[in-house]
C-alpha cells in the first residue's frame, strides 16, 4: 500500500512538473499537498502554500518528514511556507539539528518565512 500511495505521489508531482511551463499557483500546490497528506486542514495547507510560484513548499512537506519523522504538521509547514527549494530548506534544517538546535530553532534558522514572524 505504500509503494502504491509513493508512486501515485511520484507520478502527480511529475504531472504537475510538466505544467511548469504554464506556471505554477498556489492552488495547485495546495492540491500537491492534499495528495501528500490527505488530513491536510485547508488552513494549514493556505499556510504552506500562501503565494506559491511553484511546488517547493508542497515537496518540502513532503519530504521533511525523511530527515526528521517526529516533525509535526505545523512545524513542517512553518519550516516549507514559501520554500523555492525544498532539497535546500530540508537540508539546512537536517545540518542545524546536528548542530544542535531544537526543531522550533531549526524550523526559524531555515524557514523561508520565519524573519516575517
């Protein structure tokens, strides 16, 4: 079930790639999202992808999760808002906890949105 559930993820964020060149909205990062985590509130998922050009925050939401499985549903969004690079966010979030900050640290160092708060 959960190869089933990752190659049906792999297979809408390659479908929702070839649309780059039509551009990306908020919506349809709102829906990448929706298909990662289907319990997904529509106000958290408006925080995640609030102004979205792309799918960056949707696949950082995605993949936190990988570096860090005890990440919560509020601090993955606080850390993948208005992320332009997932690969990026993720990393510089997995590098300072092994500097030792804590997640809420980690998630404001890294998060692309966190000097607006």
């Amino acid at each position: 079930m959960k190869i089933k559930h990752a190659l049906m993820t792999a297979v809408l964020f390659a479908a929702y790639q070839t649309t780059s060149i039509l551009g990306i909205s908020p919506v349809d990062c709102m829906d990448a999202a929706a298909e990662v985590d289907p319990e997904i509130t529509k106000g958290i998922v408006t925080r995640l992808c609030a102004g979205a050009q792309s799918l960056e925050p949707a696949k950082c939401y995605r993949d936190v999760p990988k570096v860090d499985s005890e990440i919560n549903r509020g601090l993955a969004v606080r850390l993948c808002a208005g992320s332009t690079n997932a690969k990026k966010t993720i990393k510089c979030y997995e590098d300072a906890g092994a500097k030792g900050l804590n997640r809420g640290q980690a998630v404001r160092l890294c998060g692309a949105r966190s000097s607006e708060e």
